[in-house]
C-alpha cells in the first residue's frame, strides 16, 4: 500500500484531479498541525500545496518512510529546511503548470506599462479628458532574469511583439526566444540597458536581494520592474525608495516581502505600481491542472519509472 498526504492550507478545498486512484494507493488530505503529525510518519508520498507557514518544517519526523515529496508550485524555497533538503527524498516540482498564465500576465504588465493604463484609470477616476502619448512596446529591451521555463515562455510572448529579449541565468547560453542568455554576473552590465525588468527566477541563496538599492540605481528612471518570481528578490525599502524619488519608473509586483503586504505599506497608494495577490499564474482550471499533473507522475512511481520534474538541488 502507497499511503500519499496532501497538505493543504486550512480553510483549502481538497486538491481536485486525484480521481481513479489505484486500489493500491490509500490518499489522505490534512490541514492542520495535529493531523500532520499523526500521519507524516507513516507517509510514503507528500504532495504539498500549503506554503505559507513553516508548519511542515516544524512536523518533519526525525524517522519516517517519506520518499518522495510533490510541491505544487514551480518555485520549491518553502521546502528548503535542512531534515528535508539535505535528505535523499525525492522532490519534485510543478514546472510547466503555470508557465503560460504567468508569460501572459507579464505580457499584459509591459502593454500596461507602454500605454500608461495606470494613468488612463486614474485620470478617468477624476473624470478628466487629457490627451497624451505613450510608448510602443515594439522594439523595446527586456531583460528576464531566470532563464528556466517561466522565463523562456515570457521570452516567447515578448518576441512576438519585437521585444528583444536579453535572459540572465546561472550560466551564459543559447536559448529560444532569447536574444542571448548571459551569465548572471553580467546583470550590472545590462540592467541600465533595459526598458523591463522582469524576475522570474526562484528565491536562493543567490537570488536574495538581488535587486537592491545599488541595482536600481543601475536601472532607467522610465524602466518597469516587473516581479513574478519571489518578493524577497528584491529589498522592498530600496523599491520604495527608488519609486518614490523616481529613480524607477514602475513597478508590477504579483509578489512582495513581506506577504502580504501589510495595511498602510507604501507600496498600496503608489500611482506608479500595480500589485496582484501571488496570483500571476493562477488561471481558471489551475488547482486540477495541478492535481492532473501530479496524477501522472504518481503513475510514473508506481511503474518505477523516473519522474518529471525532479529538482535539481544543486541549483
């Protein structure tokens, strides 16, 4: 018998897209901290959707039979507590799930910005007529720091419109829809040369903090900022700061540091920012596309043939 838990948040629906379960295969949802503790340690399978506590953490069992752990997300830093990441469970992760809703988001930001949408609003809550100009997107430069799947698929909607599109990644490479991909230590090279800025990397150890005071001082005062990767990439103070002194032109944030933002932060009034609730990707049908994938993965295991999307932990 396969025993597999899913964790969800408390207040979550079930993950749906885990029908026709094999006999074998015994499936238990839990949400709160007395039940995961009760039943982790005779887990074979942990599929996790809950990020936002460190409740797992707290809970992992010093003995156990957990082999392999799902997360639900493309990005994997909630599961970096050492009892699991210095361990030889198997992790994997959902890559490729949100990699569109999230391109598209992205797509719909840089028009935003090019047409000053945020202005056409706010002059029409003011009932004022003004006629202005705006910018083309066409033949703008955006560079897109992390060069993974997310990364390649807003590259791939950008090119469409004659964006060109510089990709910052762990190492130099070639790469479709990219103009160039370069190496990471080349980002204070090519930041001052971007219209937009988009972070679509994972949070790590390298990437926390990347886009501090210093580096949006390296950035355009007109250039957009566009962050669907993880809030602590960027040190929130020097954002505001940057914004507030025009040093930045704007900003759209899909995720923040802290999260959420808290009433009265500054970023909530900012004429120039637009903020969305950590859910660039989450399309209509996004729970059972989940759910679908890891479904064909767990027939995977159960075959004893290699998984997708097994994380690279060295990365």
């Amino acid at each position: 018998m396969t025993r597999i838990l899913v964790l969800v948040a408390p207040g979550e629906e079930a993950l749906p897209g885990l029908d026709e379960l094999p006999t074998t295969v015994e499936l238990r949802t839990v949400s709160d901290e007395a039940d995961l503790r009760l039943h982790l340690p005779q887990t074979d399978v942990l599929v996790v959707t809950d990020f936002r506590t460190g409740l797992l953490e707290g809970c992992w069992p010093a003995e156990h039979n957990i082999r392999w752990v799902h997360a639900t997300s493309a990005g994997v830093d909630a599961l970096m507590f050492p009892a699991l990441w210095d361990s030889d469970v198997l992790l994997t992760n959902a890559r490729g799930v949100f990699d569109l809703g999230i391109a598209e988001y992205v797509l719909g930001a840089v028009l935003m910005h090019a047409k000053d949408s945020l202005g056409n609003l706010r002059l029409q809550r003011q009932h004022q007529w003004q006629h202005r100009e705006t910018a083309l997107a066409a033949r703008q430069q955006a560079l897109v720091i992390g060069a993974g799947s997310i990364g390649s698929e807003v590259a791939r909607l950008l090119a469409a419109l004659d964006i060109e599109v510089t990709g910052i990644a762990r190492t130099a490479r070639e790469a479709p829809h990219f103009t160039r991909v370069l190496a990471s230590d080349q980002l204070d090279a090519v930041l001052p040369g971007a219209d937009v800025v988009i972070i679509t990397a994972p949070l790590t150890e390298d990437t926390r903090g990347l886009i501090n005071r210093d580096r949006l001082a390296l950035m355009r005062s007109d250039a957009l900022l566009v962050n669907v990767g993880r809030g602590a990439i960027v040190v929130t103070d020097d954002l505001v700061a940057a914004l507030q002194q025009r040093q930045l032109g704007a900003a759209v944030l899909d995720v923040v540091d802290p999260e959420p933002l808290p009433e009265g932060h500054a970023l909530w009034d900012m004429p120039n920012v637009m903020l969305s609730a950590h859910m660039a990707g989450d399309f209509i049908g996004w729970r059972r596309a989940l759910g679908e994938q890891f479904m064909a993965n767990l027939h995977r295991w159960l075959a004893d043939e290699p998984l997708h999307n097994r994380v690279n932990r060295g990365k």
